[in-house]
C-alpha cells in the first residue's frame, strides 16, 4: 500500500488540518472489497481495522487529513464560501498500475469551512450516493465511488431527527471547478498558479508537455465533461445540483444531492424540490455544463486570451452532440457511427415523451424489436400506433440496411440498455429498511446495480417502473 499526501503537503497553503469527528457507536455497514482490492488496500478489507484506522488520531489513513478550500456559482450566483463544510481529504491511494486516487470521508464533523452547519451527513443521503456513484460507475458512466458506508446512532436533525453516517469516497481527485474560481476571484494569483502547477504534475500531465498547457487543460476538461453530460443525457440521469463546486475537472459525476434517474420520460424533469425555476431540470444539463466551463474558464484567464478561450469552449457542443449521438445510435441498434439516423432517434423519443412512457423500460424492451411482430410489447405501450408504425417502418428498413446480424445486434443493445436502473423508489427502500438496521435491500439492490445489464430472473424486482407512491418522490435536498 502506497499513501501519499501531496495536496496536503504541496498545497498546504489551500487546506486546514481537520481530524474526523467519530459518531457515537460507529459502524461499518459497507464495504466495496472489489475496489478496496484494486487500490490495493487489503489490510482494510476487516470493518474492525478500517473502522479504527479512521478513528485513531494520527493514524496512516488520517494523520494528513484536510479540508479543502474552494468556491463555487450556487445557482447562478457567486459563492465565495465554501470549502469541505463536512468532508476531508483523508489520503491519496496509488494503486498497483501507479495510478493515483482520493480517499474523501464525507460527514466527518464541523471544519473551518462548516459555516452555520453540522458538518455531518445523514445515513439516507450516504445511502443515496453509495448506491448513485456504483450504478453509474456500472452503466459506464463517469462517476467518483464508493468504499465504504458507516451508519450510527448520532442524531443529525434535518427536516427532522436522522442518522448520522459516514462515506468514504473515491475518485481521481477531487479538484472542483470551484478550487480554480476561488482562487482566481479572490486575486489569489500564486496561490492559482500553485494550484494549475499541481494539477499538470499529477492529474494532467500529458497537458503538462503540450505546446500551451493550459490550453491543452481546458481542451481536456471540456472534452471530459460533454462526454459524461452526454451519457447523463443518454441513460436518463438528472444530477439536479450542478453549481459549480459540484463539478469535477476530470468530468466525473460527484457530490450527489437530490439526484433522480428517470422514471417516464419527460425531458424538463426537475429532481431537486428546491429547483422550481428547473436551472438544473434534465434538459437543461448540456445547457448548464457549458455555462459551467464559461464559469471555469474564467480562472483561464491569466494564461489565455478571450480568444483562446472562446475557441476552445466552441468544441463543448459539437463534442456533446457526437458523444450523445454516438451512445444513442449504439441503444437504438443503429451503427453508431452514421450520423443520418437523427429523425429515428428524435422520433422515438418524442413517441416516449408525448405518451410520458418510462425511459429505460422502453430502451430495453426496444432490444426486442421485431417488425414482423405486429401485436409487439412494445408496440402495445403506445397510444398513437399509427404513429410507432409508420417510425417502426424506418426502422426496420435502416436496420435491414445495416447488414448485421441480428442475434448479435440483440445482444450489442441488450449490453447498453440496463435492465435495472436506480430508481428513487428503490434507493427509498433501501432507505427505509437501512433505518431500522436492515441492510439486506440495500445489499440485494447494490448487487443488481452492479450487474445493470444482466438478464438475471434475479434481478427482476428491481426492474420494474414505480408503483403510484414510489412516483415523482420529492428529494430534500438537505443531506
Ligand atoms: P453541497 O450542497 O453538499 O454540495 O454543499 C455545499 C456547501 O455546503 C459545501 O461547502 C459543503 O461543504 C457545505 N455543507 C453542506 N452540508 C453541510 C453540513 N451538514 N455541514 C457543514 N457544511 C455543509
Ligand atoms: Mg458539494
């Protein structure tokens, strides 16, 4: 096992020393040994002695424990204040390949950074993630993980008296749109130029050897994030708070909230219940990240011209839409490298939003699509039939075009489509049971979400759409 501590030793200037807080009568609930074993972190893989190397003062997984200063857009509005208000930067991992990756605890008690806050995170909201971050890690989606889930018998009020809990979370780093904005906002120029010389040693390096660095930087940030707002697009996904210390630099999911995978199909869904202008509804998410990068950008601008800038923010569409339309071909069974098959796609989805039909039940029934079959499942869920005929017709003359085999185009769609999907129904549940000491929903689901496309008869109580209680649930967005 190899620790290393470089933000909190090179940066030192940019953190504060914070020891995490213990819960009364912590316990670990669990524990990803998959991912423990492929950072090589064996000897944490009993929960007695991850548990104790969390809670031992000094101990190698916290004796360089930090909190991180940034800022961040909160829906619209500059935010000079914020920083880890409830997580530290426990350690840096490198894995066996040299790779290297954050260990982030997250509720670990108050910081410098906490404000008015508690500085704990509550069992629902760490379920929450724990059970996001591993199903979009499993749907291919860029996303930070989960290592490790630890409930209590603290008392956290929110809306009302909760649980107490704790995550440990793993991604790249955890670099934030908002560290860049902070520092630059507040004029902090070495303090910025420390942070970019850091990011090109150890996160962007081959930017580091480019002809201009930063501009290879930004390319690379706004590349990183199209591709995961297009797959959020394409698998039905609505972050629901994407201000911009929710944004990571290497475009992967984090920081979840009031999240929502899509139930039926409606493409100005709002998931946040503290969102009623819907700035952050799923349409609006290709919209939102570009004005993300333009928020970003800004902290470009003691090394680029607005020129540069401009120029290099102008590729974010044309990425997303190729990136997009690309995945979306592939579910369709479309080659996914033919861009003309635009009217297919569009009109399928405009089939499933006037007849509000349930997003990736459809997609997976779509797997079947027979046009011989007149009287097809998928068929039957339309209303309008005149109008699925006439857009089955297409798509029965493109596909017949494509000269592919048909068995294999099945299973080519069938392995993009998820069966199971983490609906916020099921992530309640898991909830609901967690609160009274049962884990075995959570556990059985967690499975599930780690298999998404597997036709597994095992799985089929977690397929279904939800039942009228478990529909639009409206999501706090306290955590
Ligand atoms: P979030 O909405 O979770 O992205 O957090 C926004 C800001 O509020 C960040 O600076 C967090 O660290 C801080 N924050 C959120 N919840 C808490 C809490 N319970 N205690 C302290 N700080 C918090
Ligand atoms: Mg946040």
């Amino acid at each position: 096992m190899i620790l290393h501590h470089t933000y909190a030793t090179e940066l030192s200037e940019l953190v504060t020393k914070v020891q995490p807080k213990i819960l009364n009568n912590a316990r670990v609930v669990a524990i990803n040994q998959s991912l423990l074993s492929q950072l090589g972190l064996t000897q944490w893989q009993d929960k007695p002695s991850l548990l104790s190397a969390l809670f031992t003062q000094d101990s190698p997984l916290t004796q360089h424990a930090v909190a991180q200063k940034y800022g961040g857009h909160q829906f619209g509005h500059w935010n000079p204040d914020l920083g880890d208000g409830r997580g530290l930067l426990l350690t840096e991992v490198v894995d066996p390949s040299g790779k290297p990756w954050d260990l982030h605890l997250k509720g670990a008690g108050q910081t410098p950074y906490s404000r008015f806050a508690d500085g704990r995170a509550v069992l629902r909201s760490t379920i929450r993630e724990y059970l996001a971050s591993e199903a979009l890690f499993h749907l291919g989606i860029p996303s930070s993980r989960a290592l490790c889930l630890i409930a209590s018998d603290e008392v956290v009020y929110r809306e009302k008296s909760e649980m107490g809990a704790m995550l440990i979370r793993v991604c790249q780093s955890h670099l934030r749109f908002g560290h860049f904005e902070y520092f630059y906002h507040s004029g902090q120029l070495e303090k910025l130029q420390n942070l970019f010389n850091y990011s090109f040693k150890y996160h962007f390096q081959t930017c580091a050897t480019a002809e201009n660095p930063y501009v290879a930087m930004l390319i690379q940030i706004v590349k990183d994030t199209a591709a995961m707002i297009a797959k959020w697009q394409a698998y039905g996904f609505n972050h629901g708070v994407m201000n911009t210390d929710n944004m990571s630099i290497h475009g992967i999911t984090f920081d979840f909230g009031p999240y929502a995978f899509l139930d039926d199909f409606k493409p100005d869904f709002i998931c946040n219940h503290s969102d009623p202008q819907g700035r952050y509804s799923f349409d609006s998410q290709p919209g939102i990240g570009l004005w993300n990068l333009n928020a970003l950008a800004q902290a470009f601008t003691p090394y680029l011209s607005r020129m540069e800038i401009t120029d290099i923010l102008q590729e974010y569409e044309p990425n997303l839409l190729q990136e997009y339309g690309h995945i979306m071909r592939a579910k369709c069974g479309l080659e996914p490298n033919h861009a003309n098959n635009s009217w297919l796609i569009n009109e399928w989805l405009d089939m499933l939003a006037s007849e509000k039909k349930d997003y990736s039940l459809l997609f997976r029934q779509l797997c079947e699509f027979n046009p011989k079959e007149i009287t097809s499942k998928l068929r039957g869920n339309f209303i309008d039939r005149p109008r699925f005929d006439k857009w089955a017709q297409v798509l029965e003359q493109t596909l017949s075009q494509q000269n592919v085999d048909k068995t294999q185009r099945r299973l080519g769609m069938l392995a993009l489509n998820p069966k199971v999907i983490l609906r916020n129904y099921l992530a309640q549940q898991a909830i609901d049971k967690a609160e009274q000491g049962d884990f075995s929903f959570f556990d059985e689901l967690l499975a599930a979400l780690s298999q998404p496309f597997d036709e597994d008869a095992k799985h089929d109580k977690f397929s279904a759409p939800p039942p009228n209680w478990g529909k639009e649930l409206e999501i706090s967005c306290s955590s």
